[in-house]
C-alpha cells in the first residue's frame, strides 16, 4: 500500500500515541503465566503483539478483550500452558520469537516457531546458544533461522554475559530460567530496556537488578501473582511525532503519558544534545515504570555524535535519529550500531539508500553512518518502507519537510507496532 504524505510546515496540537510494544508483549506472556487473572488496560493492538496475544492463546490461555486496549488474561501459573496443535506463528516480530523460544524451552511440550519472510531471515543462534547451554533442545534452520522447534526441558540455571546489549536474549534467558532452581545471572555490556525485570518483580519473582548486572535469586518454586497494569504511551512511537514537530517551522505539540524510562530514553537524550526545545512536564510512576507529558516546539537543530551505551537506550529510534540529523545544522555521527542490520530490514543500508535517492549527504559504515544537514529535500517521488515498520514511518515524517512530499511504498507494515499512524499524523 502507498502512504502519500504532502508537506506540512506546521506541526501542532495535543496526541496520544499508542501502549508501548515491548510492556504490551511482556504482558501478555507474564499475565499468562502468573496465577490467577490479570487486568491489561492500554494494550497495543498491533500485529507484533497480537501475534504474542495468538500464541498464548494456541498454548491454551484464556484473553478476553474487554475494551479498546483493555483485556484479561486467565493465568494458569509456571506449569499452566498446553502444547499448541499447531506452528505458532510469531509475524513480523522479533521480540515474540526470542521471549516465547525462551519461555518454551523449559515447558514440558512440543513447540514450533515461525514468523513471516524478514523475521526467518534474523539470527536465532544469539538465543539457542545460551538456552542449550541451560540444558535446551532447539532446532533451527541453518545458520540458526527459524522456523525452530523445541523440546521443553527442565532447565538448570546460568551464569552468562550477553555478547551484544539485547534486551530480547536477556528476557529468552530470565524466562527459560524461571522454573529452574539455581540462581541465573545475566551481565550485559551495556544496559537495554529493563521491562522484563521490572514486571518480573512487580509480580513477586526475587529479582536483583543492579544495571547491567541480573540476578534471579535461587529459588525452590517460582510463581508469579496476577497483576493489574495500564501500558504507557510507546516513547519509540512518539519518536517520530517529537521528530515531526522539531523539524517544522513552527508550532508547539504536546504527547501525553509516554513512558520514560531511562533504559529506553537515549532519544530524549540526543533531541536535548541536538538543541531541540522539549520539556517533561507531568512526570509521574505508572505501575513500575516514569511516565510523562512531552512538550516540544519548531527547533534549529544541530549536529552530534550518537555512540557508546547510549546505542541500546534508543536503537529503534536510530532511522528517526537520521530524519532530525537531515535537518540539522552541521555533522551527525552514529556508530556502534551494528545491531540496526539485523532488525526487520538492514537499517543502515535502508535509510542510506532512501536519503541518498531524495539528495541527502549520507555516509554509509559497517557501524552506522554521517549525516551532514541540513538539506532542503525535494521530494515528488517513491521510496521504499524494506518491510520495516521503523523505515516506513521514518520516511513519512522526513516528508512533512520536502517541498513535494513523498510516496512511501510498502507502508502497510506500520501496523505492525502502530495502528492509527497515518491519521494521527495527518491530523497534525
Ligand atoms: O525486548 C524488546 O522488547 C525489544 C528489544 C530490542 O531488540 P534487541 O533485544 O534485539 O536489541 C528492540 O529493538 C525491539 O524493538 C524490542
Ligand atoms: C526491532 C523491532 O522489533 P522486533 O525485534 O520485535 O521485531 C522494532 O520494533 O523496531
């Protein structure tokens, strides 16, 4: 599908943006295993969730849809879930794979593992190593693809440090870990988004988290207490309406309750180093985790260097990172992100071949890339989303500044993490 977006100078008003991916997906697979009902309120309805919210119920879990975003999940505990008597089918989305392959990997059934063309293309062997070494049996295609299959074990505990900063392997990790009985400690070296042990911890799992540092204290018997949680907006969702207003000419826009914790943060951190004008009024804890109103207005930009343990706190929000860079006055800098070549599409390469089409001073490395701005974009032509959601919605927001707006192909892959996308911005 073709999303055409037109030039707009102005960008103001008042949005919310969608529940947050990775809070909703965690929900959903710690409502399922936890005892008793839990309540879910804000809830992302996009395919990457409702792809996790499809495989708890193939394993035997009641969800029941309440109201927009709102649902219950029937828990049936640690031991509760049935062999499904089909694939499970996990889309577009990584993080369904490698949380779910983890969880499998000790229940005591057959699994199979499947997702959609780019998913059997991303590397599954960062996840089989650790889990066989926990005693699992997985089967992958060559080079460790998927489809998998799985062989539920008992699983001993582990001690192991992460060989990238991955908040997807550390979570496979902590759930195949929670019918063990020894304590297993993930290292990491560099701290990504802490949801897994947040909630873990919230639902009553002895659970240390010292940064970069995870210790699942030893326990006999491990249960998880039903919860109730409100999702907060998704700050990688909001990403591209910061972006949007920043790069305007003028207007002022306020996003309300956009959850802001520091392990996925680092964009905020980059508009403030970019000299972007952007304020967090409201701030506030919403079940476990900082939330706040974003205020931010038409801004002159500037360059920097994005690298370092900043990379983890913000890698879905690189391609958007390169739309303000285009704007920017002067050199902006982003590497050690090699990690960006292994999401739904390569990133780097995407968003270099796409800015190079439109006349955009880009410089492709092994590890990211040099944006010089700011560029008057001309526009008036097509370019291409890759199957990635990411890509497709960072294309769109870069044409809000083009003197002829762009024809963005593909773009029906934005409902895999936000469904609403195209009218809110047009709604600017
Ligand atoms: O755990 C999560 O919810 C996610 C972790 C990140 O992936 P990696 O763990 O591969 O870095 C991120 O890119 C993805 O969108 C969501
Ligand atoms: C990388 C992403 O998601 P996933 O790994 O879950 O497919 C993303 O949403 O940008």
């Amino acid at each position: 599908m073709d999303l055409i977006v037109e030039r707009k100078r102005k960008v103001s008003g008042e949005i919310k943006v969608p529940g947050d991916k990775s809070i909703s997906h965690r929900s959903l697979i710690l409502a399922s295993i936890a005892e008793g009902v839990s309540k879910i309120e804000g809830l992302l309805e996009a395919e990457d969730c409702l792809s996790t919210m499809q495989i708890m119920k193939d394993l035997g879990i009641k969800i029941e849809k309440k109201a927009a975003g709102s649902y219950q999940v029937y828990g049936k505990g640690l031991d509760g879930l049935e062999e499904a008597d089909d694939v499970l089918d996990c889309g577009n989305s990584g993080t369904s794979m490698r949380l779910l392959t983890g969880l499998l990997a000790s229940q005591d059934f057959y699994s199979v593992l499947t997702g959609d063309h780019s998913l059997r293309k991303r590397p599954m062997q960062r996840i089989i190593g650790p889990l066989s070494r926990m005693g699992a049996q997985i089967w992958a295609r060559k080079n460790g693809l998927a489809p998998m299959s799985i062989r539920g074990q008992k699983l001993a505990a582990l001690e192991y440090t992460l060989p990238v900063a991955s908040a997807q392997l550390k979570s496979s990790i902590l759930l195949a870990a929670l019918k063990s009985e020894g304590e297993t400690i993930v290292n990491e070296p560099a701290v990504s988004r802490d949801h897994t042990e947040r909630m873990l911890k919230g639902a009553g799992v002895e659970i240390d988290i010292e940064a970069d540092r995870i210790v699942l204290k030893a326990a006999k018997k491990r249960k998880l207490n039903s919860f109730e949680i409100k999702v907060p907006g998704d700050i990688s969702s909001a990403a591209f309406f910061i972006t949007a207003a920043l790069t305007a000419d003028q207007g002022e826009l306020l996003i309300k309750n956009v959850g802001l914790n520091k392990t996925r943060s680092g964009f905020i951190e980059v508009v403030q180093a970019m000299g972007g004008e952007i304020s967090l009024i409201n701030k506030k804890d919403q079940g476990g985790e900082p939330t706040a109103d974003i205020l931010v207005k038409a801004s002159d930009l500037k360059g920097c260097e994005v690298s370092g343990e900043i990379i983890p706190r913000l890698i879905d929000e690189i391609p958007i990172i390169a739309v303000l860079a285009a704007a920017a006055e002067g050199k902006t800098v982003i590497k050690d992100a090699e990690e960006l070549r292994v999401k739904e599409t390569d990133r780097i390469s995407a968003v270099v071949n796409e800015f190079k089409k439109l006349g955009i001073d880009i410089e492709e490395y092994p590890d990211g890339m040099i944006i010089k701005g700011p560029v008057e974009v001309e526009g008036g032509i097509e370019v291409e989303s890759y199957h990635d959601h990411r890509i497709a919605m960072s294309l769109a927001v870069l044409a809000l500044r083009t003197k002829k707006g762009l024809t963005i192909k593909g773009s029906e892959i934005i409902n895999t993490s936000f469904p609403g996308f195209k009218e809110l911005l047009a709604s600017l």
